[in-house]
C-alpha cells in the first residue's frame, strides 16, 4: 500500500508539462516588494498540489515560495525544475530541510540572472533586434517581416530555455549549476556575450540612427548639398557623434536614458518644423 502511495506522488512527465506551461505567467505578477515570487508560485501549484496531502504541507510549501525572488525569467526555469525536485523528495523521503529548498533558490538566482541576461538579452535580442530593424529599413518601411521573425525567434529561445530549464533542472538537479560554476562557464559567458554584444549593437547603431543636416549652398547654376560634403569626407559622421554624446551624457554625466530618449524625440521634432534637421 504504502508503494502504491509513493508511486501516484511521484512527479511525472505531464506534471512537468503543466509546470512548464504555468511559467508563461513568470513575470506578469512581479512587484517591487517580492520581484517573480508570484510567478515562481504560479509555477510550483502543479507540484505542490502533487506530492503533497495534507492541508498543511500544502500551505508550508505555498509560503516557502512566496519569499522573495529575482532572476531572469527564462532562465528561472532551471531554478523551477530543481525546485521541483527537492520538493517531492521533501514530500517522500523527508530527509531534506525545507529551508534548504529556499537556501538553493537564493543561491541560484545570481548565477542564472547572469546567464540568461548576457546570453537572451544581451546577445540575442540585439542581434535579432538589429536584422529586423534593417529588414524593415531596406523594404522601405513597408514590409512587416522583421519584426514578425524577431518575436517569432525570440519566443522560440524563450520556450527553449524554459522546457529544457525544467526538465534538466527536475532530472539533474543542482548536478549542472555544480559543473557550470565550477568551469567558470558562467564567468566566461559572460564576457564574450557582453563583448560580441557590443560589437553588434556597435555595427547597428550607425545604419539606425540617423542625422541629416539639409542646408545647401549655391554657387552660380551649382547647388552643393551640406549632407553630401559630410557623407563624402565621412559616411554617418552626424550618426557616430550622436551616439558618443549620448554615450557620454550617460556614463559621464549620468544623465538618464529616458530624459535623453525624450530629449532627441524633440529636438527632431523641433530641428524638422525650423529648417536645420532633415
């Protein structure tokens, strides 16, 4: 009777196709005072309401989950599957502390924030970004495959990270956070992600924003545009050094993105209606 009973508790597949599922609403409760632990319980009800009986356990598990907890969603995943784990094992065997199960959680939120921001945001999403935003450029603004491909793409890595993020993170359990710390992947990453983000945010930059300048000057029956002389001596000059004031005005100056996104909106606007932007 009492293997019949283990063997029912015991998470399955399907049990991890409904955490897995679950997990989509990661990140819509998140607030300023417990960051995802809403979501992280959102994705813990199907386990919870599995390995556990009593009224009380379930209650017990329900608050461990609601403590405190930030990480990248996605990558969170890993950190759900683990989760997971130690629950039923807590449900089973009983020889585990349930602080521990918070003590792993709060370990791992580092290490998986690293990982899935220097490698989903910082990497991915500027690339795929970036060949969007130069798909709808060479259409002529006309063509909505770019950002079609961007969120299709995206959504792809998203499902991706958090499919084999439960599973692996169930099955293998802190085994692969281990081997990933202690090969300093994470550390290594890191920095090539951030590196090969530059670059490509670097290459970007110049074909997206744009400066133009229309004065022209008249000699006799020969009219020389202003914008031409630049592009001649130096294609994106205007480009480069809008991009190195605001570069400047931020890590200097530590002027804020939003008010200098706010402050180019108007000058644009601005420069266009006065005559000394294009």
């Amino acid at each position: 009777m009492e293997q019949k009973e283990t063997a029912v508790k015991r998470i399955t597949r399907k049990d991890l196709w409904k955490c897995f599922w679950s997990q989509m609403f990661f990140e819509l409760g998140n607030g300023a005072l417990k960051e995802e632990a809403p979501g992280f319980v959102t994705s813990m009800v199907p386990i919870i309401e599995k390995v556990y009986d009593s009224k009380e356990d379930k209650i017990e598990a329900y608050k461990r989950h609601t403590e405190y907890y930030l990480s990248e969603g996605r990558a969170a995943g890993l950190n759900v599957g683990i989760a997971a784990a130690m629950e039923e094992r807590l449900a089973l065997q009983r020889d585990i502390e349930p602080e521990s199960i918070n003590a792993v959680k709060s370990a791992l939120m580092g290490p998986l924030a690293a990982l899935g921001d220097s490698i989903i945001h910082g990497t991915f999403r500027p690339l795929f970004a970036g060949i969007a935003c130069s798909l709808v450029i060479a259409s002529g603004y006309k063509s909505v495959f770019g950002p079609i491909m961007f969120v299709v793409i995206m959504t792809a890595i998203g499902f991706l990270v958090r499919y084999y993020g439960t599973f692996l993170g169930y099955s293998k359990g802190t085994e692969i956070i281990d081997a990933i710390q202690n090969s300093g992947l994470v550390r290594n990453m890191t920095h090539l992600a951030g590196t090969a983000a530059y670059l490509l945010v670097g290459g970007f930059s110049v074909g997206l924003v744009t400066v133009k300048i229309p004065w022209e000057f008249k000699f006799e029956e020969t009219v020389v545009s202003f914008q031409s002389m630049l592009d001649g001596l130096c294609p994106g000059l205007l480009s480069m050094l809008l991009i190195g004031l605001m570069y400047f005005l931020m890590t200097k100056k530590k002027i804020s993105p939003t008010f200098l996104l706010f402050a180019c909106l108007a000058l644009g606007i601005i420069g266009k209606y006065a005559g000394f932007l294009g």
